[in-house]
C-alpha cells in the first residue's frame, strides 16, 4: 500500500476530515489532500507527526507492505 493510500485509510478510520488532520500536523487542508492523492510526500517533520497523530511507526507509514 502506498503512504498516500495509507494516510487515507488511518484518517478515514479516525473519521476525520482532512482540514482536522490538516489542524493537527499544522498543514492546510489541501496539503493533506495533495498527500492523500499522490501529488506530493509528506516531509519528514510531517512524517514524524503523521506518526505521533496516528499512534503508528515511521516504518508502517513510510514503507510499502
């Protein structure tokens, strides 16, 4: 699974919407979509706290399984 795939399906288990994850890793809104779509990969800051948020490992987002 791809980390934008991956991002995707742990917020929309958490149902939130991208504008509150967006709130929570200090991002806009349209920056977590750009993640979710592919366009663009999270920073490692934002790695770490995509992590922290989501209660998972760097290597569970980061790497495919």
């Amino acid at each position: 699974m791809a980390i934008s795939d991956r991002i995707r399906k742990l917020r929309q288990e958490r149902h939130w919407s991208q504008a509150e994850l967006g709130e929570q890793l200090g991002v806009h809104q349209k920056q977590v979509s750009a993640y979710e779509r592919g366009v663009n990969l999270p920073s490692t800051e934002v790695l770490i706290k995509l992590a922290e948020v989501f209660n998972v490992t760097l290597d569970y987002l980061a790497f495919e399984a």
